[in-house]
C-alpha cells in the first residue's frame, strides 16, 4: 500500500486533533501537523507532502499567503478548509486561482460533532488531490522569479491559460454562424459545459477566451455549495466578455449569456410557450452530485435537439455527465473532453472518453477554439 505525506495545518487544536484521527485511521497515511502558516510553509519544504489541506484563517501567516508560497516555492496539491460564507467563498476562489486544488466546508457548528459527517468527502478529495496533476504552466512566471531571486508580490501570478477577455460586442455584431435569428427560439444552440474539481480556474480559462459576441447560450454545472455560486458568477462576470449570471430562478436563454447552476440545486433546461428556458430545480435525489451535469444535459436533450448542442466536460472526480454527454454524442450531438494532459483530475472527461462519448478531446488552453469551430 502506497503511503501519502499528508500535512493538515490549521491554528484550532481541536481540528487538528478531529483531522489527524481521521486520517490515522484510514491506515495509509504518513501525517504532519502545523499551527499556522508560517509553520506548514516550513513543513512543505522539509517533509514534502503529497498533498497539504490549509485553513485559510490563521496567525502569523493566513492560508492565502502560504498557499500563494508554496505554489510558488515547492508547488505541490493544496485542499482549502474554508467555511461556507459568502466571503468564505470569495477566499476560496481566490485560492483555487492561485492554484489550490480543492476545499472543503469547514463545519459551522460544534466541530467535534459534526466532523464525521464530513470524514468521508474530506478523505475522498485528499485521496483525489495526492493524485492530481499540477498545470506545468502553473504560476510559471512567479516560479522562474523565485529561482532567479526575485520575489514577486503575494498573489501575482501569471495568467497562462486565462487570457485576458476580449471586450464585450457593440450591439448589432455578429461572431458565429448561424445566428440567433435563424432559430425559431431566439438561440441556434446551446452549449453545456459539466466540471468539478479543478472546474472553477478551468471555465475561467475557457469562457475568457470567448469573445463577447458569442451568440449560443452556455449553461455551466459546477458541482459547489450555494454560497459559492453567487460569487463564482460574479467573478467570472468581472473577467470574462460575456455576461455571466446565476440561475436562482426561471431565466430567458438569451444568445452570448452564461448560465451558472446555483449550488445545492440542479441547473435544467424547461419548456415554456416562447421556447426553453434555464431554470433552477431542487437537487434530485437520483443524482450524487449538484449541480448535476448528467441532469442538466439529460433535459437539454428533452428540449433542443442533440444536433444544436455541444457538450463539454472537464475537470472533475467521478463520472458526472459521462452517461448523458455520450448519448448527446450518438444523437447528432458535438462534445468534447478535456484531455488528460491537463485535467486537475481525469475522472469525468475519462469517462467520456473511455465510453465512446467524447468527439474531440483537448487540452484545456484549445477547448474555447473548438467550441468556436463547432458552433461555426
């Protein structure tokens, strides 16, 4: 049995105490502890973990800032523990933009009580994460700064795959072919993108290179809390051309918007008298994950046909969408898979491909120009 180097750090004893047991007790794992960040930079240095869960509020040095030097010094794969606020979520993003791999919720009440239920989806992410694949482009350029002996600021890092986003188009433009005009329901497709871990740098880096007069919709399940998805939109909306919102209820397809899954829900596609909609729905209990993207494309094939639709799947544990994504595909439908060679983790995309589903697989930086292609 191979062993994985696990350091936890986080300033509560208690934690500590509650995580160490946890993962004593699966047998398998050779574990470190830190108090503080300053402490857990130290240990990434001289044990070098396999993989290293972070709280992001603690003394002397926080989560973000060691997060943002161990990526830059010893990169390796880093699990937030952050709590489900909104601000939680908003530190959260902006660890998994400097490189993290994953988070978990951190309990809200009493931890001692509550830790168990959160023992096995903790142990399943860093089981996950000992595994995953770091971007080799990963903050590169702050890396070669760093081995030369020029710091660069905290949080500074270089933006490979994200470029920056196109601005948005004047009114009246048109990019893609055919447009809206030719379909009957104000859209000629739609295109449904499915991640999990890894998901939320990964669409970023897809919808920032999509010029801002795309004219298919895009509907986006990103398996994250209900706190989480608000500012996931909003952040996107600040970086991309396109429009990006969250769907809290009943919500026009209109051409060029992006459509996020609210958290702890299901993202669908419904019928409606003027043509379908997005909406919406209470997570449904035939499906693991929410938002679930086997559901979401599932009922986009109930309302669109397979040929205007293209399904993407990224990043993520498990199989989640694989099964829906490979009928789009053997309906008339486009999907496409991200490649292993840049997948935080090849579980979903694998198993589009390893059934058949996937019509194009490509790395991550070349998935915006497929879809490009596709809707042309």
């Amino acid at each position: 049995m191979a062993v994985i180097k696990l350091l936890i750090a986080d300033d509560s004893a208690l934690v500590r105490k509650l995580l160490t047991g946890i993962f004593a007790a699966e047998g398998d794992f050779d574990i470190r502890v830190a108090r503080n960040g300053r402490e857990a930079l130290e240990l990434a240095r001289s044990f070098e973990p396999d993989v290293v869960t972070l709280d992001v509020h603690m003394p002397e040095m926080n989560g973000l800032d060691c997060l943002d030097r161990i990526m830059v010094e010893t990169p390796r794969p880093v699990v937030m523990v952050s709590s489900l606020t909104e601000d939680g979520a908003r530190e959260t993003l902006r660890a998994m933009d400097l490189g993290a791999i994953d988070f978990v919720a951190k309990p809200e009440g009493a931890v001692s009580l509550e830790i168990d239920s959160l023992r096995s989806a903790l142990v399943e992410k860093v089981r996950a994460a000992a595994k995953a694949k770091l971007r080799r482009s990963l903050r590169l350029r702050d890396r070669v700064r760093h081995r030369i002996g020029s710091v660069a600021p905290v949080g500074a890092q270089q933006r490979t795959l994200s470029e920056p986003a196109l601005p948005r188009a004047a009114s009246g433009q048109s990019y893609c072919a055919p447009g809206p005009e030719d379909s009957p329901k104000g859209f000629a497709g739609l295109v449904l993108i499915g991640a999990s871990t890894g998901g939320p740098p990964a669409i970023e880096a897809v919808l920032s290179r999509l010029p801002g007069n795309f004219s298919w919709p895009i509907l986006i399940a990103q398996h994250l809390p209900a706190s989480f998805t608000g500012p996931f939109a909003r952040r996107l909306d600040g970086l991309c051309a396109l429009e990006v919102v969250e769907v809290a209820g009943p919500a026009p397809l209109r051409p060029g918007r992006v459509y996020i899954g609210r958290g702890d829900a299901d993202l669908i596609v419904a019928p409606r008298a003027a043509g379908p909609i997005a909406m919406s729905a209470p997570a449904a209990a035939d499906y693991p994950w929410h938002p679930s993207v086997e559901r979401l494309v599932t009922s986009a094939l109930a309302q669109v046909p397979a040929a205007r639709l293209i399904g993407v799947l990224m990043t993520g544990m498990g199989s989640d969408g694989s099964v829906a994504m490979a009928r789009l595909k053997s309906e008339g439908g486009r999907t496409i898979a991200e490649a292993e060679s840049t997948a935080v983790v090849w579980g979903m995309p694998g198993e589009l491909v390893m059934n058949g589903g996937a019509g194009v697989v490509a790395p991550l930086e070349d998935i915006a120009n497929a879809i490009i292609e596709m809707v042309n």
